[in-house]
C-alpha cells in the first residue's frame, strides 16, 4: 500500500506525463488563476497570435498560493493571477514569487500598483460600490459610514464577510476609522442586513430586484456583465432595476481593490512568463 509521500509522487509524475510535449519548452506559460476563465480568455488569446506562446490555466477560487508551496520545485506555475492585493501580499509572504526586474514592467504600472521589491505588479483596479433600487432609494449619496445608520435596518444585502471582496474593504474601514469604530461599524452594518449573507455580488442585485433588499454592495464590474448576459438574459433585468452609487466620492474616496500578477518562484518557463506578464500590464 502507498504512502502519504508514494501517492504525491505519482500523482506529479501523472500530471507531468499528461503535460503536452510544448508545454516543457518555451513555447507554453502555465497559469495559477484566482480570476476566472472567461474574464481572461480574450488577453490570453490576444497573447498567443502576437507572440505564438500558449497558455495553460488552471483556475480555482481558492488555495493556489498554498498549492504552489506545497509543490515547492516541482511545482509548473509560471505565472500565478489574483483577484485581490491580498493574494499577491499573501504570494510574497508565502515565498512562492520571485523578484522581477522588468522596465517595460516599471514604465507600464505607477509604483504605488507594485510591490517595491518586485513580487507582484497590480493589472486592474475594481471599485466596491453600492447597487441602489432605483424604484425605492432616492438619495444619489451614500458613504461607507451610511451603512450603519438604522435607517438601512433591514434593508442591505451583502455576501460573506469572509470574502476576500468583503475582507478588503474591511481592511479599508479599519484603516481609516481605527480599529474600535471600525468594530461598531461592523455591528452596525450587520444589524442593518436583511438576511444572512450568501451568493456572489450578482445574487445581491438579485434581491435588490425582487424588493428583498433595497441596497447591495458589489464590484463594479458585475453591472456590465449583467446587462451584457445573453446566456441568462433575467441578469440583465436585475441590472435594470439599479444604478450604481460610489461611496465617499467627496472624502476619502471610493475603495478599490487590485487585481495583479505574479511570476511564480520556480517558474520553469520564466522568459515566456514574463513575456506574458509585460503583454498584460
């Protein structure tokens, strides 16, 4: 019977046989992905008509940066992709990137969108607004802050907490009111929810539209692929019935989160993953 160490071995030794012959030369860049498939298609695809470099993804929503360490020197990621400047924090933290000194890198991304040292590079920057019924709120101004006030009792929508989404704003709140109202804050946006968190950022403009709720907080993003859903054309219904809200347009400013890329510690195809990585930022 095999070990805990005999079935890692040959499920790596199957993975690398299964791996197609380009895949071990230059000609392929291997991608970690957070951000799924069909938002990064288009680029990659872009990618291999100028350049002749194919790509290989694998996608999951989460433990790539804990599989990458895992795999140590065996591991085939070239490039690993996030949805959030905490999995390229994480990333660097983890020891499963490696420093890139790149000036088309440099000249492309303003420095306050990479790391000093030259673990991640951030690619795209997505807002954290609020989707406001357009039949039941009025108000064209809501910060942050609102969301506490009792007179949202009963009225929000919202996923996990746990999200990493969700998490970053957190962050964000706790950066700017400290730590104790920050905690307040918290009690008083979950006492304002009108039913336990679930589903992703479409579902809460879902709800928004079945008079569940009357605000939901989401990416930006969403509005557009629900208005542009011809495969579930009810989405585009739902973004009818909101308009988008940015908090504290005239204070400290709408959260934005960082999406960003990383070449990974081990990357056995480093030239075209850099390639990949300049063509992307």
């Amino acid at each position: 019977m095999l070990g805990a160490a005999g079935a890692v071995a040959l499920g790596l030794a199957a993975f690398f046989t299964a791996v197609p012959a380009d895949s071990q030369s230059g000609s392929v860049v291997n991608i970690y992905s957070y951000r799924e498939p069909v938002l990064i298609d288009p680029l990659l695809k872009a990618f291999t008509a100028k350049t002749g470099i194919k790509t290989k993804v694998i996608f999951a929503k989460a433990g790539l940066t804990e599989r990458m360490a895992a795999e140590g020197q065996n591991s085939p990621a070239d490039v690993l992709l996030t949805v959030d400047i905490g999995r390229l924090a994480e990333a660097k933290s983890k020891g499963v990137s490696q420093p890139l000194t790149s000036k088309a890198l440099t000249e492309s991304i303003p420095a306050a969108y990479r790391d000093p040292d030259g673990h991640w590079f951030g690619v795209s920057m997505r807002a954290r607004v609020i989707y406001a019924s357009k039949e039941r709120v009025k108000q064209t101004a809501i910060s942050y802050e609102d969301l506490a006030d009792p007179k949202w009792k009963g009225k929000i929508c919202s996923r996990s907490a746990q999200h990493t989404y969700n998490l970053g704003l957190i962050a964000s709140i706790i950066a700017h009111m400290g730590e104790a109202k920050a905690e307040a804050w918290l009690r008083g946006f979950k006492a304002n929810l009108a039913r336990k968190p679930a589903g992703g950022d479409r579902e809460q403009v879902r709800d928004v539209f079945a008079g569940r709720c009357d605000i939901a907080i989401g990416n930006t993003y969403y509005m557009a692929a629900m208005q542009r859903n011809k495969k579930n054309p009810e989405q585009q219904k739902w973004a009818a019935a909101v308009r988008i809200i940015f908090p504290n347009v005239t204070g400290r400013g709408t959260h934005v989160n960082l999406s960003g890329m990383v070449l990974a510690k081990y990357a056995p195809h480093k030239a075209a993953a850099i390639k990949l990585m300049e063509f992307l930022a």
